[in-house]
C-alpha cells in the first residue's frame, strides 16, 4: 500500500511540546478500529479487549501498547496492523547507513526519546529499505519515523522545529528508533581527536561541576572537556570495554580501552589536559578532587542510550599524576544461560549435580574480570523460583535479578562482607552467594552456613581449583570443615573467540606446538583456524569471549589428603585421577573444534 505524504507549510518555531497549533494528520478516512485489524492478523478476540480494557476502568488506555504489554500479541503484529489502519509502510529496520545527523543540535534528543519519533532524513541517493520501494529526493524532503502514529502533537512540533515542507511517516519498532536516536546523538559529537582539538583552541576552558543529566547522550554542554569525557565513557560503552586506563606519562598520558581482556589505546591527549581531564572524572565520581596524594574509589551511575551503566573509579597517585582505571559494568545487560558459558557436556552434567545438592559449598576460582560473577549468576537464575529464599551479598552488584534480594558491601558504614552474612543467615535463606571469600571470618561463617543446611556459592582469588582448598587453609580455615562443608571447586578463565567473518584454517608449526608440552600430540597434524582480522572485529581477528573450567569435585580421596595437610599438587592430581579435565585441556578442546586458537590457551592457562 502506497504511503500518503503529509504535507505542511508552517514557518519554523521554537520547541514547544505543548505546541497548540493543529497538528499533523493523516489523510484519508480510518475504515474500522486497530482491533479488527488486529482480530484480522493476530487473532485477537474481542474477549480479550474486553478484559485489557476491565483492567484498567476509567483510564485511557493505549489497546495496542497494552495488548503488546500483555504478550497478547507481539509489537510486530501490533505494527502491521497499524500499518494497514493507516496506510503506512512498517520499516522493521531503518537505514541508518545513510543516517544524516545534522537536525542533532536543532532537536532535543530528550524530546525524540520521549515521544519515540525520529526524522530520518533523505540522503542524496535513493534509500533502499528490505521491504520497501526506492524513496526519492524529489519525493519527499524527509523520512520520519514513528512507533505510535496518533501521537500527532509531538510530530507537528518536530516539523514546525525543522521547518518542514514534505515528509513521509513510516513505522517503525520503539527498540529502533531509540537505537537510531543514540546513533544519531552519537555521531553528533564528533570524533575523540576533534574534541581535543577544540580544546586546544579555548585553553582557557576550565572544569566546572554541572548537574548531571540523565542520559550521558543528552548533555549538552559546551564545555570541550566535558564533551571529551562523555565521548570517552560512551565509545567504551559501544565497543563493550570492560575497564577505561587513564595512565600518566613524563610527557603525555594514555587512555586504553580494555575489549575481550585485551588493552588498546584509545587516544593520546596532550599533557597539558590531564588534570582537567582527571578533575572531570573525579567531579562526576563526587571525589575529592584537591586530594592528589592518596588513592580514592568511588562510583558514577550514567545512563548511554539504553544502557544503565556503573562505573567504578579507583585513582592512585604516581611519580608522573594520577592513574586513573574506570570499570564499566552493563546494569542492563541480559544474563547468560549456562549452556552458553562455554561447559563441555561433562563440565555441564557435573554443575547440575552441585545444584541439586542440598547443602555446602561451590566456590569458583579465578583472577579479576574471569567471568565468575557471571557463571555464578547463571547458576542463580536457573534456580531461581518462588519456593526458595536467595540472598547475595557482594561487591558491587554487577546483575539485578528479580526474586534475589542482593545486599552491597559498604565499607563506608562498617557493612562488611562478615557483618552482613551473619545478619543474612538470620534472614532463613535457602541460597546464599557472597561475592568474595577475603577473610577468615567470612570463610568460617560460610562454613558454617553450608554446615547448618544452606547452599552457598561464593568465589575466590587462586590460580586453580586446587589451590583453592589450601587457600582456605592458609586464611585460617581448620582442614576437617573443608572436608565437610565444600562439595566442589571450579575454576575458570576467559578466551577470546575467533570472529567466523575472517578466521582462516592452517596447520601449526613444530615451534607452537613444543609451547603446548603432553597436550601437543592431540594437536599435531589436525587443522586448526588463526586470526586474521577484519572489519567487524575490528581488525583483531576475535569477536567476545567464552570460558574454559576446570571442575573439581571433592571426593573421599581428596578429603583425606587434605586431612593430612598435603598441598595443591598432590591434591590436583589425584582430581586428575579421578577424571578432572585442566582448563588448558578445555582449552585445547574448543581450539580443535575452531572457536579460539592456541595462542589465546597459552594466554590464559599454565
């Protein structure tokens, strides 16, 4: 069906959302209600208007968005039906390539995001959409695309705005056009090296504490070190680093990103803007910016786009100023299943049988940024249900998960990881996880926890699931309620994963394999992938991560040597004895089967 032009000739006008000028409206009459549309494509009955509409008397209900709300009927049902009552094409995706971000600093982006509508605009050559026509230049001067077509006010404010004379609606999802909307506010900063260059042109600019906004997207100052802050924490965002490195140098100073466990340098600002840079980050970080010669941690909570975003900052001061290390973690990023964390079948089995043990210990080993909290996590969400009681405490709270009550550590008020586990066992848990065994009261009380019937997962900082167990010991944990209260160990670590786009097969050399040692011989002469880097890796050959475990039950055999105080290597092999596989073998596994390569095992394992 052909889309109608909407057409207007009003002179440009300041923003107003309570613009009480006519508003845009569609040509041609709307032959029956969205329901019968609806009831036509998705099979809604009547029945169930009548019951949306029962559970909310006497307000004005939106039926679609409700319906959608609901899981009546999906968005996309919702939007074809809307595409037919109104005889405007349905663009599940916008063609962002040839985005123009010009109307960015005529438009509030606040205003976009609120009412879920974004000028599109027409590039010089036709716009090729995958269910759509060719739209012309000649035909219209822009695309506008909405989710909700009767919101009218909003629209005719936004052509008034950007002095309109021919445009186009199209629908679109609200997920799209919230995400063309950051790409476009995106775009409208300008590039890292701009931004610096701008300050060297205004010197003069100094740091100065605003309030801060919302969306790190709709700040809108001018203040070029601002600017360049922003664009630092929102390029991170974008490219998924993990940490942001400020680091001091005698004669300039370095910010890198950390992406996939890797380093990469971000950009090279000129000397002179570190301590206004790093006053920045200490202003939004509420620190003591005038206190330079001892280490300070705080936090920033931002919002980028669609992403709630928390940031700890740690500082401390070196020979050349301060160093500064951001860590970034996605409040708003989704869980991963457990099928997905990279377990072998074996590894998988042995992990659903911890779970079903009634009481003691599973603690998961590794160093920082191993992906423990996320496995433990897992774990939690496939056990989480109305009849059991969990509670967490940690530091920080890097996943919200519904039906978890999530305690966070605050040294600041003495709420220790010790304090606040005695205070959760009083609390009639079923499920406890603590975010980090540090002391040895925090270790006795988990002890204890998993003794008196509880489940308890937590982890620790050792190198392998071995040295877990005498780790405990060394913080002051007595060997027989090891024994008795810890049921496994796993340890874990992160490799990257070879990008499918680029990845390129060949047969390792005699020199690679000798790195391997014994494992070598289940390499030698089977053909295995390299990375070589292309585009969307961004020229590293590597696209996210998975993990590599090792799993170590805790049998008789182990027990006993640990009664008799023997240490981590006598306790490892006879976990190999009884049929543990190391992470460097998991490793092996997954670069036979073409998911990573051997450089990244020898990376990570010993």
């Amino acid at each position: 069906m052909s889309c109608p032009l909407l057409l207007k000739k009003k002179k440009p006008a300041n923003f107003n959302t309570g613009s009480s000028q006519s508003p845009a409206t569609i040509q041609g009459p709307m032959r029956k209600p969205l329901s019968k549309f609806l009831e036509e494509i998705s099979g809604v009955s009547e029945e169930d208007i009548v019951e949306v509409r029962r559970s909310e008397p006497g307000s004005k209900l939106n039926i679609g968005a409700e319906l959608v709300k609901k899981g009546i009927i999906t968005e996309t049902e919702l939007l074809t039906a809307r595409s037919i009552q109104f005889g405007i094409p349905y663009w599940p995706k916008l063609p962002l390539g040839a985005l123009n971000a010009e109307f960015s600093e005529r438009v509030p982006i606040g205003f976009l995001k609120k009412h879920i509508i974004f000028p599109l605009g027409i590039p010089h050559e036709p716009v090729e959409n995958d269910a759509n026509p060719s739209l012309k230049k000649d035909s219209v001067d822009f695309i506008i695309a909405v989710s909700d077509p009767t919101v009218v006010h909003p629209l005719d404010d936004l052509v008034r705005l950007l002095a309109l004379d021919r445009y186009r609606l199209v629908l679109s999802s609200e997920s799209t056009i919230l995400s063309a909307i950051n790409l476009a506010y995106d775009m409208s900063r300008g590039s890292a090296e701009q931004l610096v260059q701008d300050m060297e042109e205004d010197s003069s600019s100094i740091i100065s504490e605003m309030e801060q906004t919302a969306d790190l997207l709709d700040d809108t100052s001018d203040a070029p070190i601002i600017r360049l802050v922003n664009h630092i924490i929102s390029q991170a965002v974008k490219a998924k680093a993990s940490d942001i490195h400020v680091e001091p140098y005698p004669d300039t100073f370095k910010i890198r990103h950390r992406v996939d466990g890797i380093l990469y340098d971000m950009l090279t600002p000129p000397k002179w803007t570190q301590s206004a840079l790093i006053g920045r980050i200490k202003i939004m970080a509420k620190m003591n910016i005038a206190e330079k010669r001892l280490p300070q941690d705080s936090r920033i909570d931002v919002k980028i786009g669609d992403q709630d975003i928390d940031i700890r900052v740690s500082t401390i001061p070196t020979i050349f100023g301060e160093r500064v290390v951001l860590r970034l973690l996605n409040k708003s990023g989704s869980l991963i299943d457990m099928s997905e964390l990279g377990l072998s079948a074996n590894d998988l089995d042995s992990l659903k049988k911890i779970m079903r043990m009634p009481n003691g210990i599973f603690m998961i080993t590794g160093p920082t940024g191993s992906g423990k909290t996320t496995t433990l996590y897992s774990i939690l969400s496939s056990i989480n249900n109305s009849d059991i009681n969990i509670i967490t405490i940690e530091d920080p709270v890097e996943y919200q998960l519904d039906g978890v009550n999530q305690i966070q550590v605050n040294p600041k008020i003495d709420l220790t990881f010790a304090k606040g586990l005695r205070s959760i066992v009083r609390q009639d848990p079923d499920v406890i996880l603590i975010g980090e065994i540090r002391d040895q009261e925090t270790a006795e009380i988990a002890v204890q926890s998993a003794l008196t019937g509880h489940i308890v997962f937590s982890t620790l900082h050792t190198n392998d699931a071995a040295s877990a167990i005498t780790r405990l010991v060394d913080i002051g944990t007595e060997p027989f309620l090891i024994a008795s209260s810890v049921n496994a160990v796993a340890a874990q670590r992160l490799i990257r994963v070879l990008c499918d786009d680029c990845k390129k097969p060949y047969q390792p050399d005699e020199a690679t394999l000798k790195l391997l040692g014994s494992a070598a011989v289940d390499v030698r002469g089977r053909q295995l992938y390299q990375a070589m880097g292309c585009s969307k890796c961004y020229q590293t050959g590597y696209r996210g991560r998975i993990g590599i475990f090792e799993i170590m039950m805790l049998g008789h055999g182990i027990k006993n040597l640990l009664l008799d105080n023997h240490d981590s290597f006598r306790i490892k092999q006879e976990a190999l004895n009884w049929g543990m596989i190391t992470m460097r073998e998991d490793g092996i596994r997954k670069v036979l089967a073409g998911i990573s390569t051997i450089e990244e095992i020898l990376r990570v394992t010993q």
